[in-house]
C-alpha cells in the first residue's frame, strides 16, 4: 500500500508547506494517540524535539492533539532521538515523538514515532495510523481530556544510560577529544557524558539559535571539526548530527572516518570479546564492498538491507544480530539502545582508542574502501527510473560491474532524487558507469 504520510524515517518536509504543518501535526497526534490509547491503564506519550525554531510550534500542535484524544503528554525539551526511545520504555509510555528533521536545514522539521518498546514503529502501525490521520476521528469527553508537563532530569537519565554502554573501569582521562553537536539536539548531553568520563572535551557546535541546526557543522559537514581537530592537537573529533543519532569520526590527523570504517572496528572489537551475535554485521545497500571483504576475512558477514535505519532494525531483531548500522554513521547497538544512538557509538570508539593504544589514525582505518561515487539527480513529475531508455542503460551497467563491483539505483525516501551509486575495483569504470545512467536520467526528467 502506498504511503501518503510516513516515508522511511517518520513524516518529514519542509515547515509550513506541504504536509509538514501544525495542523497536520495535530491530526498525527490524534491519530497516534488513538491507535495507541490503552484502556487498562491513562496512557502516556513522551515527546521530545532537537533544536529547531519550528519545534516549539510543532511540539504545542502534538500536545494539542494527544490531549485532545485523553492521552497525558510528558515533554522532555531538546534531546536526541536515541534519548527519546530510551525514556519512552524507561516510563513505561505508550508511545514516544521526536520532532527533528535529523541532518536537514533548519527549514525541514519531521515527526518520528516509537512504540511502548522503544523501537520505531512497524509498518502496519504507520499504515492504521496513517488511516486514521484522514479519517474520523473521536474525541475525548471533556472529563477525560489529557494534560501535558514538563519534566527536569531527561537529560540526566539519558547521560547516566548512555555512560552504562561502557565498563565501569573504562576511562577516558589522556584523551583530547573535539565533539561537534551540529548546534542540534545533544549539545549538551554528548559533551558532558564524555567529560564524566574523564576526557578533556572541546566542543564545538554547541550554540543553537533556532536557525543554525546542522548549518557548516555537525556529521555531514565536518570541515569546522577537522580544522578544529588540528588546531587542538585533539586525539579524535566526534561529529553528530541534528538528532545525534548519527556518528562521524575525525582522526587526529583530520582524515574522515564514516560509518563502513566504524563498524568494522566495533565488529572486531565486539568479535574478539566474544559478544557479536548473529555472526556478522547488518548495514545497507550502500556500505562499501571493502568492508563485506574485511568482514569476510574475519569470518563474519555482512547482511544488506535496503537503506534507512529501520530497515537494518529489521533485519537485526529477525536474525538475532546485535551491530547493525550505516555508512552515513547511523550506529544500532541493541545491547544498548533501540535505535541507532551516535553518542552511544563514539563512547565504543574512546574506549577502542583507550584500550588498544593506538592513534586513532591507525585504529580508525581497518580495510581500504573500493572506489564508490555516489551522485544525486533531482527530478520533478514522474520518476524517471520509470523510461525505458533508462531502464536498459541500467541492465547494461549490471553486467558491465558483474564480479568486479556493484550498482545502486534508488529514489530517495525523503525527497524527489534519484541517487545513483557505483562501485568497483577500477575508478574510471565506476565514474563513467555513474555519469552515463546520471545523464540518462537527467535527460528523462
């Protein structure tokens, strides 16, 4: 069934236009708040946001609408998604919101959903909610209309689990480390859950205005960081992103470190300890094939999913693994949280970096990728995977990478791109694949 709402990480678009508005809001929490309205028991909802300006008009429409159904509302302020989840189950709500558009402008907000479980929602649940989004709806009795608070120690609780993902004897007391919070959602928690930890801490992108969320900072634009990183003479950089569920490495020598590269050191590490379940790692269409022959050469797998995180989570709880994650950094450690949690993750790397004695330079860097170029066509109408012309031009480009690389074509979930991936042993081969079926879907758009 086609979606009209959800796409593949919850509602997303940009403020005021299109479905991301106040009033569409309101119905998502009605909606929501009828599928998940309990009988047994006054249900409960707990919704946080990053630092948005739009979330305080996004967070009041939500309340407006869970109240309104008779669900009592608790608001935890700025706080990353992965915190969400985590207080969700801890409170024993019936659901959890997280008002963030993740690594998008400040322009863009989103509504992500989670179960009483702490885990995103499934999609039939997306699905039943998404029918009662258009439909009619009942109100609560005067009587039984919910009521909403604020509460203080969130972001206490949140710091105090994230500490538990690593040994209690574990200490980062000789490590200089640069964290960058993109001015979003864990600009307080992520620098002070590794201070606790002994670290000398300077952070960077700590400031939010409303405006400047993942603006020349954070995860996915890490240059401020590396300039940042060589200045201090740092050990590491940690870059997150609007919602801090997401994790980019800076070495001390400035070089990136993204996600292929981080979970084939906390499979390893996990490997050797005797703790990695389902025999392998779960990571998306998109992770280099460099890391799957790494993994092969240690005798752990690598299972594809397609991409977004959700669909990793999937695969995880259906295979029994407990390491699955991106190459854009999401990292899921279901040891620890129920969805991918990048403060979580950059506490794994400090304590690799602490315990092995290496530069990170050295830790960080455990296979050469093959080269991979990814491009994005935008597009508007139709989509142009659709032409025949196309669809041949792809056939042909298959069987031109067959046994020395891959292809990847896609639309993207949350906007009109067709993003267009290749990868192989030879360079020339995979950007001429790639601008061949990029000027054919062009031309068809």
């Amino acid at each position: 069934m086609s979606r009209k709402y959800f796409g593949t990480d919850g509602i997303r678009g940009r403020t005021n236009k299109g479905l991301m508005t106040a009033a569409t809001a309101m119905r998502v929490g009605q909606a929501a708040g009828s599928h998940f309205r309990r009988n047994n028991h006054q249900p409960r909802v707990v919704i946080g946001k990053d630092t948005r300006l739009s979330g305080y008009m996004m967070e009041n429409a939500l309340v407006a609408g869970f109240t309104s159904v008779g669900m009592d509302v608790i608001m935890t302020g700025p706080l990353p998604t992965p915190a969400i989840a985590l207080l969700t189950r801890e409170m024993r709500a019936d659901l959890g919101v997280m008002i963030s558009a993740s690594h998008n402008p400040f322009e863009d907000n989103g509504i992500k959903l989670f179960g009483p479980d702490g885990f995103k929602l499934s999609d039939d649940d997306e699905l039943a909610i998404e029918a009662l989004i258009d439909g009619e709806l009942q109100l609560s009795e005067s009587a039984k209309i919910g009521r909403a608070r604020r509460i203080d120690d969130a972001a206490g609780r949140y710091i105090h689990a994230v500490k538990q993902s690593v040994s209690d004897r574990t200490r980062f007391d000789d490590l200089k480390v640069v964290v960058d919070c993109a001015h979003g959602a864990a600009y307080k928690v992520a620098p002070t859950a590794i201070w606790e930890l002994g670290a000398d801490v300077i952070s960077i992108g700590v400031s939010p205005n409303g405006t400047n969320i993942n603006d020349g900072v954070g995860s996915t634009a890490i240059g401020a960081l590396q300039a940042r990183v060589l200045e201090e003479g740092a050990d590491i950089g940690i870059a997150l992103d609007g919602d801090a569920d997401r994790l980019i490495v800076v070495d001390e020598k400035g070089k990136a470190v993204d996600g292929d590269q981080l979970m084939a050191l906390i499979a390893s590490r996990m490997s050797e300890k005797g703790v990695l379940r389902g025999g392998g790692v779960v990571s998306t269409i998109m992770s280099n094939l460099g890391l799957e022959r790494f993994l092969a050469s240690k005798d752990l797998t690598l299972e594809r999913t397609k991409v977004g995180d959700r669909y990793v989570l999937e695969l995880m709880r259906e295979g029994g693994f407990n390491l699955g994650g991106e190459q854009s950094g999401h990292m899921i450690l279901l040891d620890h949280a129920t969805t991918g949690d990048g403060t979580i993750a950059a506490l794994q790397v400090l304590a690799s970096l602490v315990h092995s004695g290496k530069p990170a330079s050295e830790l960080l860097h455990l296979f050469e990728p093959v080269p991979q170029l990814l491009k994005n066509v935008r597009y508007e109408g139709n989509s142009p995977l659709d032409n025949a012309a196309v669809k041949k031009l792809i056939a042909d480009a298959e069987g031109e990478l067959d046994g020395c690389g891959r292809l990847v074509i896609r639309p993207s979930g949350t906007e009109p791109v067709i993003r267009v991936m290749a990868e192989g042993d030879d360079a020339v081969q995979v950007e001429t694949v790639v601008d061949r079926i990029c000027a054919a879907v062009k031309e068809a758009a």
